[in-house]
C-alpha cells in the first residue's frame, strides 16, 4: 500500500489540535481541503480515524494505534 505522506502530516497536525479548524489554521489551508484530505487518508487506511462526540472530533483507538 503506497500511502500519501502529505495526509499523514496533515493527520499529525490535527491530532495536535483536534479540531479541524485549528489544524488547517496551522497548515495554511483550508478547513474544507483538509477535512477533504483527512477523509481520504481513512479510505486509503481503510479505517475510522475519528468518531464525532457532540461537536467534537477524538480519535478512534485504531487512530492512536498509528504513532
């Protein structure tokens, strides 16, 4: 499997923040681009990476599992 390495560093920099909004903020993108990116990442995983808990985004266990 032949992983894109820019989301893996966007997937790095939201999981500093946990937000979306903050991650893009420090990425100088978009919060629609990387939302974009983060989604492709899982599909090319082939895993669930986050899990919606109100209005907030944590990390499935699969996700921490990638450190």
């Amino acid at each position: 499997m032949k992983l894109n390495l820019n989301r893996l560093y966007y997937f790095h920099v939201f999981e500093q923040f946990l937000t979306v909004d903050a991650a893009a903020r420090k990425l100088c993108i978009s919060q629609p681009a990387l939302s974009a990116q983060l989604k492709l990442l899982e599909e090319e995983l082939r895993l669930s990476l986050f899990k919606r808990v109100g209005r907030k985004l944590e990390l499935t266990e699969q996700a921490k599992q990638l450190h």
